[in-house]
C-alpha cells in the first residue's frame, strides 16, 4: 500500500485554488470535492476511503455531448506530452492567454472540461511590460521561465528537450512598415527554434499562430524548413473552428457558384482571419484547391464599382449579414446603391482561383463587426449562411484551436493541413501590396499551383 506520504504527493495541488488542478480532477480523477477544497479519491462504491459517515460522495457532475477533435484519438497514455512555449508578449486576452493558458490549465466549453495531455514545461516572453501576466503563470504552473528560445527548447541542456513548440508572435511593441503591417518577429524567432532542431539532429511538432509572416518570402522560408526537417507544422485562425450559427459546413466535392466571407477591421489583422474562414470554406469545392492566380484589394467606390461590374455578389453579404445577432437584417433584394450608401468605405478581396472559380471577402467598415460567411450552392435554390460565434469571455474558438493543435502534439500528423494557412499568407501579402498599389490586379503565379487536400470536416455546429 502507498504510504500517506506517497498519497499526499498523488494529490498535490488539486487544491480549487488552481484551476488546472481542478479540471485535471474533474476530467481524469475519479474522486469527490471536500469542503476545505480538497480532491479527495472515491472508493469503487462512489463513498470516501478515509472518512466517516457523516460525509458522503456529492452526485457526479455530467458531461455535455461537446465533441473536440482529440475524441478521435486513442485514450491518453504514456508520458504526457512536454511542450516549449515561446511568444512576444503575454497579457489577459493576449493570443498568447488565448492559447498557451489553455495548454497551460485546461479549458471549459459549455461545462465540458479537457485538460490537454501536454504540460508547458517553459516559457519564453520577448517583451515583458507591466501588463504581463507570463511570469506569473510560469510561477505558479511550474514552468521554466526563459531568457532565450533555445533555452525553451533545450530546457538549459545541449539539445531539444520538448516534445512540441507553440510560437504565438501576436502582441507587442513592433514596428509597422509602408504598407501598414506591422512587423512580427515570427521567421526570426522560427529561425531560433530550427537551430535548435538542427543542432539536435531530431525536431518536433511547431504550431505557428495566425498566418506564417507579413512577408511572402518569409513564409516560403518557413515552410522549407519543415519540409526539410520533416517536422510536423500547423498555423492559422481561430475563425474557422468557432460555433457556426447556424450549423454550415460542406463535404468535399460541393458545387459553389459563389462565396463570400465578412469580416471587420483592419487590412492585415483581421483581413487574415476574414481570407482564412472564407478559404476553410471554398477549399472544399469540387476538384479541391488548386491555387490562386490573382487577386485584388478594392476600396470604396471602387469595391462597389466592382460588385456592379459581377467581380463579387451583394446578394452573398446580405445573406452573411442576416445571421449576425443584434446586427439590423438587410431586406433581400437591397439595391447595390442602397448598400453602398450604408458602407461606402468597405473593403473588397477578390479572390482568382487557378481553376476559374473566384470568391472574395468584404472588410466592413459600418454594418458589422463579426466574421460570417454565405455561398450559393449549386442546385440550391437559395443561398447558404452562417455566423462564426467569437463568444466571450469563454472564447470558445481558441479552445477549439487549442485542441486542434493538440491533435498534432500527440498524433504527429496535423489536424487540418498548413497549405491552407500557407495559401492564406500569400494571398494576403499580395493582397497588400494591391492595396498599397491603388488596387491594382496583383498576379500571383508563385501561388497558381500551392494547391492542398482539405482535411475530413470537423466543425463546432450547433
């Protein structure tokens, strides 16, 4: 039998003071919560082993039927997955907050709990202002805090010593250049932890968030290198794997028309996620994704200018429109001069795809302020919808993301493919510069043939 001691030790810092201590409990311990807060373990009858019998098991919490992509992986076991974190800045709400504290505690997603089979064991923060939180969270979930991102991975050793890297560049104190991006260090602290692989002689899975750099040959850079060092990569947005409402998602082989995605805000940072939902969407037409052979940035007058010329359908955003809550409903049949009127400064992506097909993504300016998205199907006899549900402050989308990530942390394989997010990249660095250009057409040759198999569909619908 263990000794009291050794049971003590087991049950170390399932205190409810610690948030990951108490869903590691809820999730994986078979056990009840005491008054003073303490996880104690239940015997095989659901009664307390070392009490009296004034006190009794509490009824079992239920767990709602939320799937999370890591249902389809076999039961954890074996050592839990050892994961270096490295990020520019780490504040409340931060991507970083968003993604590494998920690793970090575990998450809830309407009263489903997961604790990921991974424990951050250190953490690197280039910029540390008084907002920050990462020291402390380091501090208190016992993580290596780092002065350089070979220190994360090395864990002060000769070599790597983690099982997995999250790279959260979003946040800080960075430059902007001409064009108005604003320039993360992503390739430069990738750089850092390719050294590391290739002073190791062995490398391991890297999650790049959001889109692989501002600049196109950055991102050709970084996908090299994981294509050399066979390394497993994913990036991208948190938009595609938030609740869908309604519940829209297609099969691969579906017919489009036409497809539209809405998004807010600015040119590069919320442009990014606005391409990245309309692409999770669009690579799933028959025949897959082939590349994009052009694009166009279309301001004002000239993205209305546009939607009269057919480059892109006003029918497609009132539909989008319509499933935003709290958002006033366009009246179908909205003239294009009447649209215009009620957001002349809009800002229009339009998307040529190699095999003749074009889509296009609408940056509002006045009507909304949320990502949605509407296609007509063919052989439909109306157009479909839905509205991708940033809720806060459960922030559901990134808890999705996370376990997408996790996916690959345990598997080795990524969840969804990184050629869509590569794909995104480049259409939006070519993006800028048409808009940095007039918008003037900006051929894309380098991107005519980045074509990519989509993953089976894994939606958060509801």
């Amino acid at each position: 039998m263990r000794s009291e001691s050794e049971r003590g030790e087991k049950w170390e810092g399932l205190i409810l003071g610690s948030r990951r201590g108490f869903l590691q409990s809820s999730c994986s311990v078979p056990g009840v919560l005491l008054g003073l807060g303490v996880v104690r373990p239940a015997d095989a009858t659901g009664r307390l082993s070392t009490v009296d019998d004034f006190v009794t098991a509490s009824q079992p919490r239920p767990e709602p039927k939320i799937v999370f992509p890591t249902d389809a992986l076999p039961p954890p076991s074996g050592p839990r997955k050892k994961i270096a974190a490295i990020t520019t800045s780490y504040f409340k709400y931060s991507h970083a907050d968003d993604i590494i504290t998920k690793f970090l505690e575990g998450y809830a997603v309407f009263g489903r709990t997961h604790l990921p089979h991974c424990d951050v064991v250190s953490l690197y923060v280039e910029q540390t202002p008084d907002t920050d939180i990462g020291r402390g969270m380091a501090a208190r979930y016992r993580a290596r805090w780092c002065d350089t991102p070979t220190e994360a991975l090395t864990l002060g050793g000769d070599s790597l010593a983690v099982d997995g890297v999250l790279l959260v560049a979003e946040h800080g104190d960075y430059p902007f250049n001409a064009k108005g991006q604003q320039l993360y260090p992503r390739r430069r602290l990738f750089e850092q932890i390719v050294k590391v692989f290739d002073h190791s002689g062995r490398a391991a899975p890297v999650y790049n968030d959001k889109h692989f750099s501002y600049s196109w040959a950055d991102a050709v850079w970084m996908r090299e290198q994981s294509l050399r060092l066979r390394f497993p990569m994913m990036a991208g947005s948190s938009v595609p794997v938030a609740w869908r409402r309604p519940g829209l998602a297609f099969q691969r082989g579906v017919k489009l028309k036409a497809a539209l995605a809405v998004g807010f805000s600015g040119l590069e940072v919320y442009g990014f996620h606005t391409l990245e939902l309309l692409q999770a969407f669009v690579e799933k037409r028959a025949g897959g994704e082939t590349g994009i052979r052009a694009v166009q940035c279309l301001m004002g007058d000239a993205a209305w200018d546009a939607a009269g010329a057919g480059r892109w359908r006003p029918d497609l955003l009132v539909e989008a429109i319509r499933h935003v809550p709290g958002v006033p409903a366009l009246p179908p049949g909205l003239g294009l001069g009447s649209l215009r009127s009620l957001d002349p400064d809009a800002i229009v992506f339009v998307i040529d795809h190699a095999d003749g097909f074009t889509s296009a993504a609408y940056l509002s300016r006045k009507l909304v302020n949320e990502f949605a998205f509407a296609a007509e199907v063919d052989g439909r006899a109306h157009p479909v919808g839905t509205w991708a549900e940033l809720n806060k402050p459960q922030r559901d989308h990134f808890s999705f993301l996370c376990n997408h990530i996790e996916v690959m942390f345990r598997s080795g394989k990524p969840s969804y493919p990184v050629e869509r997010t590569y794909l995104v990249t480049g259409a939006l660095a070519a993006l800028v510069d048409s808009h940095a250009q007039h918008g003037r057409r900006i051929e894309t040759p380098h991107l005519a043939r980045v074509g990519y198999t989509p993953a089976e569909e894994w939606t958060a619908a509801s």
